[in-house]
C-alpha cells in the first residue's frame, strides 16, 4: 500500500498538480489537508477520473479541512472534534485493515506564548487532547496510521536553523515536548526517519515569502507520517517529493509518500 500525505492549501487549485502527482507515484490511499472548501464542492469528479472510487471528505469554507481518497474501499468513516471547535482537522477511515488518521494541526499564529496568543494555546491545547485520547481511548487492535500536517518540525535537521528557529513557532521547546507526547501515546514510529536518517536535513515545507525558495532553503519538516509499532515492519520506502514546491500554482508543502507491504 502506498500512502500520500499533501497539505494542498486549497484542493481546487490543485486539480493539475494532483494529476500530475497521481502520474508519478499511483497512491493506493490519498491524505490531504488545508483543503478549503465544503463537502458539496469538493471536487469529487477530478479525483474519481484519477481512478480514486471512495472518497471521504470533512470540509469547511476557506479554510481548514480535510480529506481521504483512496483506490481501496473506506471503512467505518468518521471525524473527530477537538477543542470544541467543529473545525474539520482530524478524518479517520479503515483501508484494507489499517485506520488511517488525516491529521491537521493548528499552526499557532506567531507569538509562541500561550498567554499573550489564543492560537498558540489552542495549538498546545490540541496536541494535548489528541494525545489523551489515543492514550485513554478502546482503539481496538487494529494498526494504525497517523499522517498530514502536523505544523511541528521536532528535530534540529528538521529546520534550516536550529539556533533560530528555537523561538520561532513549529519549533519551539514547548511544542516539540506536546508533539512527543502525542508521539509517546501509541508508541508511534516517524515512518519517514526510518528511511532518512535524523543526522539529515529533510523539509516538506519553504514559505511563500521567499523570492528563491530552493535556492535560500530555508524550509520545515512539518509534515509526517507515523504508524504504530506493528506495522513498522511492513514498512519498504519514504519520500518526500520537494519539486512539487516549484510546480504553478505551488502549495507551501510538499507531498510525503510512505510504501507497506
């Protein structure tokens, strides 16, 4: 099974780049996030021509959102809330007997002070129940699959500047520690570190703000896959497919890819 994850911010500016991406790697399961667009609008045909026949979708106006499309039937469909906020950040679906959680994180706004930013507190408060839920929570015995955009980058290879980047949201003490925690919760595996050592640089993530993006790299890993200890041995392969970042019109995000047996 070959799993995806893209943060497309915006899935109907992406229609091209998703064919083009489907042509390249032929995804079993397809995770996107930021998809900005209600559930009757999403663009269902687009993607059921590209062969994607169940399709699962929890999405809002603008922004946030988002959604499964897989070449494999989707079972036991639901979404969670977090927060309570009906903001349409965490879609759940089983394919071929492995739960797969489409995941968004906040991005916590710039100030990463919990007391002086209201994104920021939501941001920790999030990582926070999410991870007492997988804690707490009957999941059943069935592996598992966390992946999307979680808006961290845990490691100092993670980001272009450790030393400045420390203060810096997505890469902040406070928030690594919470992201270790929902880590911790399920014993989850970085599926993409097993492939690419920690002593390396790896991105998914170079603002829009930069005139050269590739050639100023100074990019984030912020999104991720992880499954939980059992299916760490079905795991063959990892990508991170950085071109897209200069495909028109670009998302800030690239797609990661993961491959099991």
């Amino acid at each position: 099974m070959r799993l995806v994850t893209w943060n497309v911010n915006s899935v109907r500016l992406r229609i091209e780049a998703l064919q083009r991406l489907d042509q390249a790697l032929r995804p079993d399961v397809l995770c996107l996030q930021e998809t900005k667009v209600v559930d009757p609008l999403f663009p269902r045909d687009a993607l059921l021509e590209l062969g994607y026949a169940h399709l699962a979708v929890s999405g809002m106006k603008g922004y946030n959102g988002v959604a499964i499309a897989s070449r494999l039937p989707l079972e036991d469909v639901r979404t969670q809330s977090w927060c309570d906020r009906e903001d349409c950040r965490h879609l759940i679906a089983t394919v071929d007997g492995i739960e797969v959680h489409c995941l968004y994180v906040p991005a916590g706004g710039d100030i990463p002070d919990a007391e002086l930013n209201p994104r920021f507190a939501h941001k920790l408060a999030f990582f926070d129940q999410v991870a007492a839920w997988f804690r707490q929570a009957d999941h059943g015995d069935r592996p598992k699959v966390l992946l999307g955009d979680l808006n961290v980058a845990p490691l100092e290879t993670d980001v272009w500047s450790h030393k400045q980047m420390q203060k810096v949201v997505s890469h902040t003490p406070v928030e690594i520690a919470r992201m270790a925690e929902l880590q911790a919760s399920l014993d989850w595996v970085d599926a993409v570190r097993a492939f690419v050592p920690p002593s390396e640089r790896l991105y998914t993530w170079w603002s829009y703000r930069a005139a050269d993006w590739s050639l100023s790299d100074r990019g984030r890993r912020l999104d991720h896959v992880w499954v939980t200890p059992e299916l760490a041995p079905r795991l063959t392969g990892a990508l991170v497919i950085r071109e897209t970042r200069g495909w028109l019109p670009p998302s800030d995000h690239v797609p990661v890819v993961v491959d099991l047996v």
